[in-house]
C-alpha cells in the first residue's frame, strides 16, 4: 500500500508518527541524530513556545479587538452598523482559505519561513490600517491581516511536532498542544476588556495599529527562539525533490485546488453578506466551483483539499463540522451582543468590553482545565449542551434586563468555547495523517472561521436596519438551532468515546 492510500485512508500505518518538515524528508536514510542537549533537557522551555503562542494569538487579537470598535467606526465613516459586517467576514474569508494553504506552504518550503513571512504581513497590515480613511481601505488591512496571521498556527503544530522528533519524543506533550488553544482562549479573554478600553480612549484606529507592537514582538521572538528550517528543501515522502520549475510548485501545492477552493468560498461569502437580499448568481457560482473543486481535487497527486480522505476519515471530518458550528455560536454573541449593549443598552465600548470580559477569562480557564485532560468526549458533550443552554438564555435578554444577567447568560459561552476548542484540537491530532498536519490543522481554523463568517452574516441579517431586541431574538434562535446540531452529532458520535477507551 502507498502513502497516498494510507492517507487517504485516513491514517499512514505504515510510517511512524514523524513531522512533515524538511529536516525529515530532505535525508530519509540517514540515521536520527542526537538530540541537542538543550532540546533534550527542556524541548518545550519559554523561549520556543513564546513566539508560538504569541503568532497563533494574533489572529484572536484582531477578532475580539474589532468587535468594540465597530459602532464608532461605523459613526466615523457614516455608515451603518451592519455595513461593517465586511470588516468581519473579510477577515476569516481570507483566514479560511490562507490557513490551509499555509500549512501546505509550510509542509513545502518550512514552518519557520511561513511563520516569520506571516508576521511580516500582519506588520504591514498594521501600518494600512492605521492610515486608511476608507472602508476599502480598511478592507484591504483586514484582509492583509487575515493573510499573515493565518500562517501562525499550522507553522505551529508543524514546529511543535518537529520538536518533538529532534527531542526523540512519540509525541509533544498534551500541555504543549492545549497551549496553542489556551493562548487564544486567553486573548479573547482580555481582548474586547482591552480593546474596549484602547478604543474608548485613542479611538478607533486602535483595533488595527495594535498589530504593530504585537507583530514586532513576535517577531523577535521568533528569531531569537525558533531555530531555522534546513537550508535543503524536502521532497515528497522523503524522496528526492523534483526540479524547482514553477509547474513542479504548482502541482506540488496544488495551486489550482486552492483556487478553486477560494473561488468557490468567496463567492458563498458574497452571497451571505448580500443577505438578506438573495443574491442567486454568487450561490450558483459557488456551487459550481465547488464542483468542479471536487472533481479536480479527486485526480491531484497532492490535493489541497482531500476530498477522499474527509469521506473515509469521518472521525476526522465531524471534527471540522463540529468546530465551525460551536465557533459560529461563540462569535455570534461576541459581535452581536457587543453591538446590541453599545446601540440598545448605551454602554461605551470600554464597558461593553468589560461586560464580556467574564465570557473570555472562563474560556481560557475551561480550556487550561481541558488541556490537562487526554479524555475528549466528555468536554464535548459538555461544550454541547452549554451552548443549549446559553442559547435559550439569549432569548430572554431585553432592554430591561439587568445588566449583570446578561452577563451571567454571555459567560454560559466561555466554557462552551474553551471546552470545545481544546477537545476538537485534540482529536485532530489524533485523526490526521501525520504527514499532512500543517494543512490538517489550517482545515481546523478554516471551518471555525466559516462559523465565523456565518455569524457576521447572521448579524448583519439580525441588524440590518438597526440594532434591536427582536433582532438579539432572532440571532438567538438561530443559535439554538445550531446548539442542537452540535448536541445531537456529539451525543451520536460513538467514535469519541472509543478513542477514549484506546487513552
């Protein structure tokens, strides 16, 4: 059996658990080398997962930021409040087809050189979105923004498994893995609090210069802490790699896949952000791209998107479902409560921050907790039934609700989302063929920024002419809809509870 079948299999039995770096495969028959003494002693110290943490953070940084300064933005450039919807869903359009690709880049030429190219986007982002006095401007920022930090996390899981392999690891350890969701969870924890507090106080422009210093220290850290990628370029499965001619790349990373991918999801995002106005022609379009993305991605050699291993690896691919639908829940309330306590309650964009500064800290420590945990079926089912509960909870939240129980109701999604995004990550690992981790790990991000796209649209529809009870109602409903999907495929899912067994 080749690799290919393997894979497509959903697992390479064949192969040990190895990296897909080009440390490995740029000398296949060469016996391992010792590891360093450093590395042995403390593979993952405070220097290595530092600049780590800090890169996979980045992108949360400018999730939970932008949510406060929406409302002024808005009344800056004279525009509505839904029209800024744009600003979210250029984001995560741009994060959900670069994170893929970010990690086939990072399988490809190394996850240090990814890493270190996205942070320098995101610097540049920065210094756009500063100056811009226009939402196409702004637009162009965010997308920008979009397209450095998604290089953060698949380098990540890349250089974490790497680590793991020079230190003469099996596998990194469980807290190393959880950290990655915990740095996220923890930013989104201070991010509207802080956020809310910078806007209020420097405007605006705060939700895109603050890139700048995080970016730059990232950047150092990154530097000072990752050792550099082999100068040697790997080759597929460890043999030698094939003239470096553009249609040997292309084919390589599957240019013409991830066009089509993109194509096809850009033009669904067209069509969700026209809504409620029914645009048919983006619908049509996007499902005709994601046609014949499936027919091309059925003959590559090397598929962006491995069509036959979502359909043999449905461990694997509920995993992808189930985080984009728990992520859409948690992002519809941290955008569309934001606006409803700036526009209906009157809160400044500092207290409203403060207001939902409960929901991030108890992510955080659910997912800390979580992360400290090998079993997974139990923070799922937990995760689940919590977004139940907050989502029928949302459906009695007016303007004549005290301020403290909304936040009590908006807290009920903090455990939902740290308990079910260290769990869902968890069984990635497990589920994904080792040799394709990097572009494995970008799906992850990608289908929990779809989710997000679809809570930016489901906003924009809720508050389309103006921010208000019945359309806080309305987001509700829908969120309790999806809340019992994610129940029901995780009640029905037999497999958790197996590989738990196997722990």
């Amino acid at each position: 059996m080749s690799v290919a079948d393997n894979l497509r299999a959903g697992r390479d039995d064949t192969a040990p658990d190895l990296p897909d770096n080009s440390e490995l495969r740029a000398e296949p028959a060469a016996p391992a080398a010792p590891a360093k003494p450093d590395i042995a002693a403390n593979p993952y110290g405070p220097r290595f997962v530092a600049p780590l943490y800090l890169g996979s953070a980045l992108n949360p940084i400018n999730s939970s930021i932008i949510a406060t300064a929406l409302v002024a933005l808005a009344a800056a450039l004279h525009i509505t409040v839904g029209a800024t919807a744009i600003l979210i869903s250029s984001l995560y359009l741009t994060s959900a087809l670069a994170q893929p690709a970010a990690g086939r880049l990072a399988e490809e030429f190394g996850p240090r050189r990814v890493f270190l190219a996205g942070i320098g986007l995101v610097l540049v982002a920065g210094v756009v979105g500063s100056v811009a006095t226009s939402l196409p401007g702004l637009i162009a920022a965010r997308v920008l923004i979009g397209a450095g930090t998604s290089a953060g996390y698949p380098s990540a899981m890349l250089l974490i498994r790497r680590r793991a392999h020079q230190a003469g690891l099996q596998a990194p350890p469980h807290r190393v893995l959880g950290g990655l969701a915990v740095a996220g969870a923890a930013t989104v924890a201070i991010g509207p609090a802080i956020g809310g507090l910078l806007v209020g106080w420097l405007g605006w422009r705060t939700a895109f210069w603050i890139n700048i210093p995080f970016a730059a220290v990232a950047l150092v850290l990154t530097l000072i802490g990752i050792a550099p990628d082999a100068k040697t370029a790997p080759g597929v499965g460890g043999a030698a790699r094939p003239a470096n001619s553009p249609r040997a790349l292309a084919s390589r990373i599957d240019l013409f896949g991830m066009l089509g991918f993109g194509g096809s999801l850009t033009a669904l995002v067209v069509f969700l952000n026209t809504l409620p106005r029914l645009n048919w022609p983006s619908l049509a379009l996007a499902a005709i791209l994601a046609v014949l993305l499936v027919a091309w991605e059925l003959r590559a050699a090397q598929p962006f998107l491995d069509v036959r291993l979502l359909a043999s690896n449905r461990a694997l691919t509920r995993t992808y479902i189930r985080n984009g639908l728990t992520l859409l829940g948690t992002y519809v309330i941290l955008y569309g409560l934001t606006q409803w306590l700036e526009a209906v309650r009157g809160l400044s964009a500092y207290q409203a921050g403060l207001a939902l500064l409960p929901m991030g800290a108890l992510s955080a420590v659910t997912a800390r907790m979580t992360a400290r945990r090998t079993k997974v079926r139990i923070p799922l089912l937990a995760s689940a039934v919590l977004l139940v509960v907050g989502a029928i909870a949302m459906l009695f939240i007016n303007t004549g609700t005290p301020i403290p129980a909304v936040i009590a109701a908006s807290a009920v999604f903090g455990f939902t989302s740290g308990a079910g995004t260290v769990a869902n990550q968890t069984v990635l690992y497990r589920e994904a063929p080792a040799a394709t981790v990097g572009t494995a790990s970008g799906l992850l991000r990608t289908f929990g920024y779809l989710g997000s796209i679809a809570s930016a649209a489901i906003t924009g529809v809720a508050f389309h002419t103006r921010v208000s009870d019945p359309g806080l109602h309305h987001v509700a409903w829908i969120l309790v809809l999806i809340a019992a999907v994610v129940l029901v495929m995780t009640v029905l899912d037999r497999h958790l509870a197996r590989a738990d067994r196997t722990r």
